[in-house]
C-alpha cells in the first residue's frame, strides 16, 4: 500500500469515529481501541489518536474559524462534511509535521467518498481559504471569556465556571494541559508478579515502558497495539489512570480484608482493591449499571481475580448490606468528568450547567448512604474525578458538617505517603496543570467510635 493510500486509511479512521462520537454519542477512547490494533504501523496509530483526539478537543476554535470562512452555517452542513472540515483544519492550524496541501488533498479525497464530488469541491474551497489567511480570535481586552473560550477551546459557560473556582490564570493552566495529550499510564497486576517481572513480560511483548508512576504499580507505555499483546490479554496490567490508581491506595484496605465498592463498574478500581486485599479478602462491587457490572466481571476473570463478586445495585441504597458492618467502603461517585477532559475531551461539548448540579445532588444522597455503612473505626473513601467544588470539596464538607462521628483521616501515613496532594483540611486534590494527574478529589474519612 502507497503512503498516501495507507494517509487516507488511517483518516478515514479517524473521521469514522469522530462521526459515530458527534451522532451517538459514543467514548472516543473506546473506539480507539477497537480500531487501532487494525493499523500494524505505529505512526498509523499515533496519527488517528491524535487526529481524533485532538479535533475533539480543539473544536470549538475550528468551528469558530469555520463558521467565519464558510458562507454556509455549520448547522446548515452535514455532519460528515462538517466532520472532514473540522479533522483538516486542525491539520492545518495544530500540526506541524503534515503539509498543509496534503491535509487538504486527503481532506479532498476523503469528502469525495465519503460524500460525493460537489461536497468535495466545498470542502476544497473552504481549506483553500484557512490557508490563504487565519481568521481573527475574539480580543481580550474587549471580551476575555469569549478569548478564552475560543483560543482554548472550550464552552464558555465551563471557561466562566474554571474562572470562578481558580481565577483567570489558574483557569488559563487548567485549560492549556487540558488540550495536551495524557500519559498512557498502566495499572501492573501484582497479583501475578512484582513489578519488575511483569515489566521485563511487557518488554518481551513488545512493550515500551517510558516511565515508572508514584506507585509501585504505575508505569507509563508508548501507544500502541497495547489491547492486542498477549500480556494485556493475559492479565499482566490493565489501563488505569494514575490518580485513579492513588484512590485505591488512599483506601488501603488490610489484607483479608471485606471491601465495599459502592459504585464498582467498570472495574479499574474494585479490581485494584481485589488485588490489594489478596487472595484471602474480598471486594463487593456493586453497580445499578447492569452493562457496566458485565464489564467488570470479565475485567476480574482477565486479571484473575477470583475475590471479587458484583452485584446489581442502587448506591443510593438500600443495598443488600447490614448497616454498620463494614470496615473499608469506597464510595466513586458518578460525576461530570471534568478532570478527565484530556483523555476525554468530547466531555466538555456533552455537558450542560446544570449537570453538575445535577451529579451534587445524586452524591450527596449517595455518600449519606454509604455512611450508614461504615462500622466503628471504619473508612469511607469518596472520591470523584472532577475538579468542580460542588462535586468534591463541598460534598466532603457538607457531610462532615451533618456527621460529627466522622473526621478526615490526618495520619501519618497519609502525610508521607500522600504528602503533595493533600490540601489544608486532608483531602487529596489533583490538577493536569499542577501534578500532572487528573482531576481528582478524594477523602479518606474514618468513623469514630
């Protein structure tokens, strides 16, 4: 196959699952990994990752600029010819290493089959356009949220939301590493092997270990056919963010330990604590998602947890449990999602003002009812991978506020252990911009005696 046909193929990729994220409202990171192991090339790989990636993600500015260019309305546009636009233009505008002719000719090429020839001929007129001269960005001086809106390329309801909990220049950061790319972070399986053992099977594999994570469990992979190796298919680690992994350990549950796992799917995290427990403990994830806790089974059988059990379930309760029986709950709440935009940047195009307030009301009623859980000397983790106040901090607050038998657990452990990542009052909080990690906020909250 010619470089320019395998070009188009890998495009055509891209643009297919850009279509299918925009029209139904699928995950792009899944789509990803279903269609990358099909691409033998690793270039083939890290160009339709970060062509969708970074079209998703830089939206809002090509559709700013498109809107200006184009004597069509974007909505009056169908959505594969606004599709082919949008992956071209951030081509042209984001990426250094592609030619602007050729971004156009495969733009060209890939309109005309996808659409026809005069749908082609527009989109030719329109990229031919964006390269004779850039359009203008909104000025700062005379409208700083709509500026910041468009050169980050995020919602202007979010960009004023980012301004009010961090101020203009934390807003700014937060934004910027938002629209970066997030490492491509692997949870290992000790449960199989110390570290360095499944590392050297990693390597063996074909793996590429860029860096080790705070964690002994953490590391860090090059992209690439990771689903496809015979190290992930037997176990050997399983995709999980960095702060995700800190949550677990946040919980630290005893060996032999019985763990609760209020909101257990898709699994990353009930699997995780499967592992730390051992083979003597148990977790229980419970789950009203009945698709999600499907997933998470097959998760355990891959890694071959055997101490795990999920049952279908409403956390808002009540759940199959007796009331203050349980020593190690961990409560991950459902959440907007707003400290994950940079593995998920379609996140920030779906959501609505109100979903936040939304999600605060569903956890608080949740963490109300994992309390009632929690036996004698026993811990709560509640955790989300937001950044917003009203999903974290004020949660948090709000119900130590109502449960003066619970406080936030300021051992030494977790001052050496969690040292960086704790604020003032205990809780563990986590930025793109200022660790390097998601989003997060978690607690860890013991109940007194």
């Amino acid at each position: 196959m010619s470089s320019d046909a395998a070009g188009l193929r890998a495009r055509r990729a891209a643009y297919e699952i850009l279509l299918r994220v925009d029209q139904r409202g699928a995950f792009a990171d899944l789509l990803l990994g279903h269609r990358l192991p099909a691409f033998p090339v690793a270039a083939d790989r890290r160009l339709i990752t970060q062509l969708v990636l970074g079209t998703l993600a830089w939206r809002g500015r090509l559709d700013f600029e498109l809107a200006r260019i184009s004597s069509r309305e974007l909505e009056r546009m169908t959505p594969e010819i606004l599709t082919v636009l949008r992956m071209a233009l951030y081509q042209i505008r984001m990426l250094t290493r592609i030619p602007k002719h050729a971004a156009v000719d495969t733009a060209v090429s890939l309109a005309r089959a996808v659409a026809g020839p005069a749908p082609a001929g527009f989109v030719n007129a329109i990229l031919r356009n964006a390269i004779r001269a850039a359009v203008a960005l909104p000025q700062r001086a005379v409208d700083e949220i709509g500026h910041l809106a468009v050169v980050y390329s995020h919602p202007r309801w979010l960009v004023e939301k980012f301004v009010d909990w961090l101020g203009v220049d934390g807003a700014e950061t937060l934004m910027a590493a938002n629209n970066t790319a997030a490492p491509n972070v692997m949870r290992l399986n000790l449960a199989r092997a110390d570290a360095d053992s499944l590392i050297k099977l990693m390597q063996k594999d074909g793996l590429r270990i860029t860096r080790r994570g705070r964690l002994p469990e953490t590391v860090a992979v090059e992209a690439g056919a990771l689903f496809e190796s015979v190290s992930f298919r037997e176990g050997l680690f399983q995709p999980q963010s960095e702060a995700s992994q800190l949550v677990a350990r946040l919980l630290a549950p005893s060996k032999g330990a019985l763990v609760i796992d209020c909101a257990g799917a898709p699994g990353g995290k009930a699997s995780h604590l499967a592992e730390l427990v051992g083979r003597r403990g148990r977790v229980i994830a419970f789950d009203i998602n009945f698709a999600g806790l499907k997933n998470t089974l097959a998760l355990a059988r891959r890694l071959r947890h055997h101490n795990m059990l999920c049952v279908q379930g409403d956390a808002r309760g009540p759940l199959p449990l007796q009331p203050g029986s349980c020593k190690f709950v961990l409560l991950d709440a459902p959440c907007t999602g707003l400290g994950t935009l940079r593995e998920h940047p379609e996140i920030r195009w779906r959501l609505k003002p109100d979903d936040i307030t939304r999600m605060s009301l569903m956890q608080d009623r949740m963490i109300e009812y994992a309390a009632t859980l929690i036996a004698p000397d026993g811990v709560l983790v509640y955790a989300v991978c937001s950044i917003a106040p009203d999903e974290g901090l004020r949660i948090a607050q709000r119900f130590l506020d109502r449960h003066l038998d619970f406080a936030v657990d300021r051992s030494t452990r977790l001052r050496t252990e969690f040292a960086d990542l704790l604020d003032d009052a205990g809780f563990m909080r986590t930025r793109p911009d200022r660790e390097g990690l998601d989003g997060f906020f978690a607690a860890r909250l013991i109940r007194r005696k």
